[in-house]
C-alpha cells in the first residue's frame, strides 16, 4: 500500500480520538463544576463556626469581612447561625443583625416578582400554556370552567407575570379574577383595569371613575376621582397596604392635578385575598381636561415573601415534628371544632404594631377524616409573650379531624411600590 495514500486516512482517525478526548475532558470538568457548585450551596459547618468566631475579633476589618461572608452565604447559614452556641452578648447581636440582614436581602429578591419566557408562535393549547407558567413562576393559574379548551399564540422574553397574565386575556377574550391561591382565567370574566403597571410582584390598575365641576380658590376647576386596584402575585402573601393621597400625582402635556385631600390615607386589609381597591380625587384649576392622562404614585405593601405549611396533629399522642406551632387543646360540640393553639413567629413580626399582629395567623385549615378542607369561622388572639402567641381557632364543623395546617409566613417585610400608570381614559 501506498504510504502517500494512507495518510489522509490516519489523519483524520487521529483528528477523531482527538475530538472524543477533548470533548469527554469537557463533559468531565463540566460534572465536576456541578458537583462542586452542589458542595458548595451547601455552607461548611466548619467554615461557619470559624467566621462567627471572628465576629470577636479585635480587628474591625475582620469582623466586617466576617459579617459580609455569612450573609453572602444566603439563607442556608441560618439554621447553623441559630444553633450556634454562645454566651457572649456581642456576638448574639451579630447573629441577631446577620440573620436579619439575609432574611431581608431574600425577601428581597423573592418580591422582585416572577418573569416568563416562552415562545409560542404557531399556537397552543391553553391547558399547556398555564402548566408551562405555572411551572416556570410558581404562581397558580388555573381556567374557569377547569375543561377550557382553547388555542391561544404567545411570544414574549422576560415577561413580567401579571403582563403574561393581560396580555394573553387582552388577545384571546378572557378575563382573570384572584383567588386565595391563583389566578383564574375565565371567559366570564371582563377584566377592568385595563391600563397597568407592573412592579416587582405587583400589578397596579386604575381607572377613571367620575369627572366633575369643582371650584378651587373661587376659581372653576375640575375634580376628578380615580379608582385604583392593587393585585398580588399568588405565591406572595400580603397583609395589608397603606396609602397616603400626597403620594398620588395626575398629568399630561397640559395637565397637572394633585389630591383634593392630601392629607387622606388608607389602610387597605387584604384579609385572605390578594386584591385591594381604592380612590384617589385629584383636582386641578383647568376647566377642560384632555385625556388620556398618566397616574403616578406611592404604596407600602407588608407582605410575607413565602408561606411555609407546617402540620399540626390533633391526636394528643402524635408528636408535631416543628414547635413553632404546638397544640395546647382540642374540644368539640355537634356544630364546632375549638383548637386552641401557641405558635412562634418570625423575628421580624415584631416590625408590626400590636393590633396588626393577628393578621398573621389568618391561614388555619382543618383536615376532616373525610378529606374535607374546612376554613376557620373566627381566629381569636388569646395572648401573647413577644413573638409567642397563644390563638383559639373555631371550626364550623364537629366532624373527626385528623390534623390541621398552618400557613406560617416567612420573610416578612415592607415592600414599597413606587408606579405610574400611563394612558388613563374617561369611562
């Protein structure tokens, strides 16, 4: 054989076995990256005891670096950071200021809200699409009836969720309404609010309610009151929003109207719900008003980032595997189940002043031995030592039950939620 012939052939069977080295040497360092990114999500007791140890140091730049290193360290640090034996004062308000420190920066980035990417161009069914969101952002969406067929077209990167959520109702004739737990697409359903913002994980409509005749300082002028609703995303858990009219503004090119009453406010109560609505009137000196006009303002939102489900047994015998929420006694009558119960709440609850502090205990459901889930009639707040409440919770029902849950809200904080809404029209 020709030695000159052959060559090509060795060359490329040696080209080969090189391009299979090189790339099983990829797959090989790739798995050990993500064993490596795996070990390391998980935070090295060792390397905890040792940072927190150095809160004490008499270095001040060690005990800064220290602090930043066990925050960067996210939310795993905290159980080792609460297990942490110490008798010293210094650092136990370390710990106190480091653990707050993480809850808030993960309140945080949870209440930036959920963002959709997904490409449907050629079309899809509806069922698949909200599997596909509610997969994605963690939200529930569901369809009203449950059997709604429909092929709908969606193209969007990035999106933010209650945009997916207008956008896919505005071009396949559907409305939305909140649960306590989803959003509910439904072809009853109109949607108001047409005009929006979306920030974080909340999304803000309003529109024109009433137009009128006023006078300001003997001058004629225009009042015009405007109807805003506030939705929140249903993975989050809100309690109650405050509103003040001096945040609020109206404008367009031409116009400039401020509240007729700067000094209102409101304090809107979720009570189970995501939903709240409001009114703002604004007045201004112009006696004509062009539309459309643009709706800026402020609103503070205490919410919880998440809800933790924690079970609570009702037979005396059972251990509840989390002492945070403990059963203190259960009695019965033919129409009412009574379950008396001290729960432990997060550290931060005690941001609230004391009459808002019963707004947390408000997700309580009983477990019937028949699978029913029955909701509380009344949730009363019998006592309370700090953060330790004691509760009576009454039940509807005097069926057996074998256990209940309790939603525990975690990652409590103030969101605030600075908007503008532009393109309102006169109803």
């Amino acid at each position: 054989m020709n030695y000159a012939e052959t060559m090509p052939c060795f060359r490329w069977t040696f080209r080969l076995v090189l391009l299979t080295l090189i790339i099983s040497c990829a797959e090989i360092n790739e798995f050990r990256c993500a064993a490596d990114d795996d070990r390391e999500s998980v935070p090295d007791e060792k390397k905890v005891s040792q940072l927190i140890s150095q809160l004490d140091s008499p270095s001040r730049a060690e005990r800064v670096q220290a602090e930043r290193s066990l925050i960067q360290l996210g939310e795993q640090a905290i159980p080792a950071l609460e297990e942490f034996p110490t008798d010293d004062p210094v650092i136990a308000i370390h710990l106190d200021r480091i653990r707050l420190a993480i809850r808030k920066t993960a309140a945080t980035e949870t209440l930036e809200g959920t963002r959709f990417s997904f490409e449907a161009s050629q079309g899809i069914g509806i069922q698949e699409f909200i599997r596909n969101l509610t997969e994605a952002t963690g939200n529930e969406v569901v369809t009203d009836p449950p059997s709604l067929s429909r092929r709908i077209q969606f193209h969007g990167d990035d999106i933010p969720f209650w945009q997916v959520i207008d956008d896919v109702c505005l071009h396949n004739d559907l409305g939305w309404r909140t649960s306590s737990q989803s959003v509910v697409l439904s072809t009853s359903e109109r949607t108001r609010y047409d005009v929006a913002d979306y920030v974080k994980c909340v999304r803000i409509g309003g529109t024109v309610q009433r137009q009128r005749q006023g006078f300001r300082q003997r001058r004629r002028g225009q009042l015009i009151r405007v109807e805003f609703r506030l939705d929140v995303e249903p993975q989050v858990v809100p309690f109650f929003a405050q509103v003040f009219d001096r945040d609020f503004e109206l404008s367009n090119e031409t116009l400039t109207a401020t509240p007729f009453n700067p000094d209102a406010g409101h304090e809107l109560l979720f009570r189970g719900g995501r939903t709240a609505v409001f009114t703002v009137d604004f007045q201004t000196n112009s006696e004509t008003i062009e539309f459309p006009v643009n709706a800026s303002g402020f609103i503070t939102l205490f919410c919880a980032a998440r809800r933790e489900p924690i079970t609570v047994a009702l037979n005396s015998r059972e251990q509840t595997p989390d002492n945070r929420v403990r059963l203190e006694g259960i009695s019965r009558t033919p129409d009412e189940t009574i379950v008396r119960l001290s729960v432990q709440l997060p550290h931060n609850a005690d941001e609230l002043r004391s009459h808002r502090l019963g707004l947390l205990h408000r997700d309580v459901k009983l477990h019937q031995n028949d699978g029913q889930v029955t909701s509380p009639t009344r949730i009363e707040l019998l006592s309370r030592r700090g953060l330790l409440h004691s509760l009576e919770v009454r039940f509807p029902t005097g069926a057996e039950a074998t256990h209940l849950t309790y939603g525990m809200p975690e990652l409590l904080t103030f969101l605030p939620v600075p908007f503008e809404i532009h393109g309102l029209e006169r109803n």
